[in-house]
C-alpha cells in the first residue's frame, strides 16, 4: 500500500531561505571567532589545532589508545604470557602466530607459567588495532601501548617478534606510558529457575487430557450413524 502524499506549504520566509543562510553564518561565524581567540592562548590548546609534529612532541596521548603492541611482565620480571592462544584464535585479521613452549628446570626466574612461548609474532600490516586480543588475554600479557610512529621502510620490520614486543614492553616501562591494569568485569551467575508444583503440573496435565477424550466420546456417535446408513 502506497503511504500518502503529504504536501507542506512553506511560508515566504521558508521559500527565500534567507533566515536560515543566517542562521549557518552565525555558527560559523561563532566558531571562527573562537578558535581565533584560542590560537593567542599560551600554553597546550584544548581545542582541534594544528599540531607542528614531529617538532612538538608535548602532546598527551589518550590512556585508552590502541598503538603498537607489547608483552608485559611481571613484578619479578618474569614473562607473563602463557602461551594459551586466545589472542591469535579472536583476532579477526589473523594477524598473532604463537608456538607453545613448556619451561625447564631452572627457569622460574624468567617464566611465570609452566607454559610460554617460544615464538611470538605479529604482523602490523594486517593488524586493525581492535584490541580484541588485549580483552581476551587472560594474564593481561598482550596490550596495545601508545606508540604511535609504525612507519617502517621494508616488510620485515613490520612484523613485530618476541624480542621486539618485549623491547617495547621496556621502554614504555622506562618512559612511564604503561597502562594501569584493567578492571575485569564482574561474572554474575545466572539467577535459579523456579521450581515448578507438581500438583500444578499434574492439573495442567488433567486439562489438557480431558477435551481430548471428550473429543474422541463425541466421534464415536458419528461413526455408529455413518456405518448404519451403510447397512440400510
């Protein structure tokens, strides 16, 4: 069914447009006038300006940026990373490839887990920064820190190994830009079901059986009378 056309007469001032065309200068004009203002402010500005990078490098980044990746450890310096693959098996580009190592005698010290691994890769060429494997992460071992210069001149050094991931781990530590841990969000159990009466059950069962043997009560005068026509 077609809806109907409705038709909207517009007053003069709606056909010629002009208080509108005003309306869209002011706001232009209001927000020029404020940016203008601002440009003579001292100081890191609040507001969108032209930042003269890489000369100024005083800009904060956000806590929550997804920028270059990283393996985090312990207060022991111990490697926190387990090794168990959920990083690799969430990310939608497919970009982490981990091989599995199990830790020998001696290595306490430098493996928190009896697990760890022995290779650890990640490919920024194919990486989107969603950071589903830093929220997939049970050890809080990957996270995606603030660096965000990830220019680089050949393939292979796009492709971040273990020793490189560390190394940022390090100097994000160094320089004081690591990210506070993240609260995990709390697991509610589902609430009991309710338990049924049986009596209940058993009336509803009563009901349901009763028209159903009525109905069948009420065919059978109906077959009597159709097999005596027959015999007539």
């Amino acid at each position: 069914m077609a809806k109907p056309v409705v038709k909207k007469e517009y007053t003069l001032s709606e056909r010629i447009y002009l208080w509108e065309i005003l309306k869209g200068m002011k706001l232009t004009w209001g927000h020029f006038w404020f940016n203008f203002k601002a440009c003579w402010r001292p100081g890191p500005h609040t507001i969108p300006t032209c930042w003269q990078y890489p000369e100024d490098r005083t800009r904060e980044i956000s806590p929550v940026f997804r920028g270059e990746h990283m393996l985090q450890k312990d207060d022991k310096g111990r490697e926190t990373c387990i090794a168990c693959g959920m990083c690799a098996k969430i990310c939608p580009a497919k970009c982490i490839t981990i091989k599995k190592g199990k830790r020998k005698e001696g290595e306490e010290d430098k493996y928190a887990a009896k697990t760890y691994p022995a290779a650890f890769e990640v490919d920024l060429l194919r990486c989107i920064f969603c950071g589903f494997c830093e929220d997939a992460c049970p050890k809080n071992a990957i996270v995606l820190g603030q660096n965000f210069e990830l220019a680089r001149y050949t393939k292979e050094e796009c492709i971040l190994d273990k020793r490189k991931l560390l190394m940022n781990y390090r100097k994000a530590k160094e320089e004081g830009k690591l990210k506070p841990p993240r609260k995990r969000v709390p697991v509610v159990p589902a609430p009991p079901k309710p338990e049924k009466d049986e009596k209940a059950d058993e009336g509803a069962e009563a009901k349901k059986g009763k028209p159903a043997v009525a109905g069948k009560a009420k065919k059978k005068p109906a077959e009597k009378a159709e097999s005596n026509e027959k015999e007539e």
